[in-house]
C-alpha cells in the first residue's frame, strides 16, 4: 500500500509542480506586489497602508460600479433570453436543427472577432444601429455609442447579452430534455395552462440547472475582458473600465504594477467566493444524482 501511494504521487507530481508554477507563484507574487508602489522605475513598500489608499481611492467605487452594473445586466438579460430561446427549441418544428447549429454561432465566434463585428455596428456613419434607428424616426442624428460615457458601457453589455446567451440556451436545452414529460401530463390533469406548467413544473425541475449556469456566467462574464477592451479600451474617459481590462491599463499600459495588483487581488477574491459557491453546488448536485 505504502509503494502504491507513493508511486501515484509520483505519477501527479508534474503535474502539481506544473500547477505551483503556473498558479500558486503568480498569486503568492501578485500578492506582494501589492503591497508595495512598484513601477518600472522604483518600488516603495507599502504594506496594509497599500489597501488603505485603494479603498479611499474613487477608481476603485467606479471600477467595482462597473463590474457589477455589467455582469448583473449580462446575466439577466442571457438568462431571460436563455431560457426563451431553450424553451421554443425544445418544441417540435421543421428545421430545428439548423436553427440550433445558427444559435450557438455567436457563443462559438472569438471574442476579438464579436468585438470588431459590433464596433462596425456602431459606427456612427456606417453602422447598421444608427441606419435603422433614424429610419424609424428613434433618433434624428448618429449617435456615437462608443464615445459617450453614459453610453458606451451599455453598448458592449448589449454585444456581451448577444455573444453570451446561446450558452445559456444550451445549459437549459440540456436540463428541459431531462424534465419527465409525466410531470406535464398530470400538471395538465390537474387543469394547468402554459405558464402553470412553466412555473410549477419546469422551474422547479431545473433550479439546479439554472443556478449553476447562472453562477458560470457570473464567473466568467466578472472576468471577461476582450468585448470590453476592443470596443472601448475602457473609455471614454474610463467610464467603462471594469476589473480585467482596468487591471491591464494599470499593468501594461502605465506599468503601475503594485497598484494594478491591488485591484488583481480584490478581482481575485470576488471570483474567489463565487467560484466556492459553484463548486459546492456542482458537488451537491453530483452527489444528489
């Protein structure tokens, strides 16, 4: 027993040293850098007085503002046309198949790629949105979606709903197929229309389905970062920064490293604690099954 145990450590351990070096020294490392002032030009140390001026720092309220006006937004409107759309390609009718294959396209299009495709849209003299907007009397002048700060995070939280929610569509495609078709039968027994069946059957069959997607999509929407860098880089005037792409300005751009692992270390604790919660209910779930 002694040899088989250490012959199977030894058997993973590339693999740990692999993910110690790709993951535990990076955190361990970002860590310290936040404490302290680091520049390309000089490094002061700072310790929890380093915390202390990012709380009272106004970059922080409106990064954090951001985030959360952006995920909570994304996740709504993909749940809502998530689960629509998985509830009208769970019926029968001619062509299904084909819809489906055109459905998942936005979800499977690089995200570099989406982000130049909906800039094009927005283009205040050649996009489609400005056209057919005046067309229709909405507007009566091109409206530059990407330049206006109490504009252009809406506009990239438009684009992320459409690139994101055919994942939705798929979660729940998944978790209707597996909803006993008895439940409907003795639901309409009972004298339940549509919208009975919709919330006393298929909500309640699904609700575990529909939490873990919701928290995945909170996860990977809190740090999704090439809709919003391509089409706004963060501005104007930051007004659409939020954690990944603020993290990278920092980093990258004004080569502020203590300060951008800072706001690393508070991204990373958000998603931390979702991430927990996603795991407990995956394993929950899993263990209910």
């Amino acid at each position: 027993m002694k040899r088989e145990w250490i012959s199977g450590y030894l058997f993973i351990l590339p693999s740990l040293v692999l993910l110690a070096v790709l993951l535990f020294y990076p955190l361990v490392l970002t860590f310290i850098y936040s404490l302290s002032d680091m520049s390309l030009t000089a490094t002061r140390y700072l310790g929890i007085n380093a915390y202390q001026r990012l709380l009272a720092s106004p970059m922080l309220a409106r990064v954090l503002t951001n985030s959360l006006l952006w995920t909570v937004l994304v996740i709504i409107f993909q749940f809502i046309l998530g689960l629509s759309s998985a509830i009208l390609l769970n019926r029968s009718f001619f062509g299904r198949t084909l819809v489906r294959g055109i459905v998942i396209l936005p979800w499977v299009m690089p995200g570099v790629v989406a982000a130049m495709v909906w800039r094009l849209l927005y283009d205040p003299q050649l996009g489609m949105i400005n056209h057919y907007l005046r067309t229709l009397g909405i507007i009566d002048r091109p409206l530059t979606w990407l330049s206006l700060p109490g504009l252009a995070l809406y506009a990239v939280i438009i684009a992320a709903i459409w690139k994101g929610f055919p994942f939705s569509t798929l979660m729940y495609l998944a978790g209707l197929q597996t909803v006993p078709v008895e439940l409907y039968e003795a639901s309409e027994i009972d004298g339940a229309g549509d919208w009975g069946k919709f919330f006393h059957v298929t909500l309640p069959s699904m609700r575990s389905i529909i939490t873990i997607t919701l928290l995945l999509t909170f996860i990977w929407t809190f740090n999704y970062f090439e809709l919003v860098y391509v089409m706004t880089g963060g501005g104007p005037a930051e007004s659409s920064h939020i954690f990944p792409t603020y993290i990278y300005d920092l980093g990258f751009r004004r080569f502020r490293f203590g300060e951008a692992s800072r706001f690393a270390v508070i991204d990373f604790i958000i998603l931390l604690v979702f991430s927990l919660i996603y795991v407990r209910l995956s394993l929950k779930r899993g263990s209910m099954e």
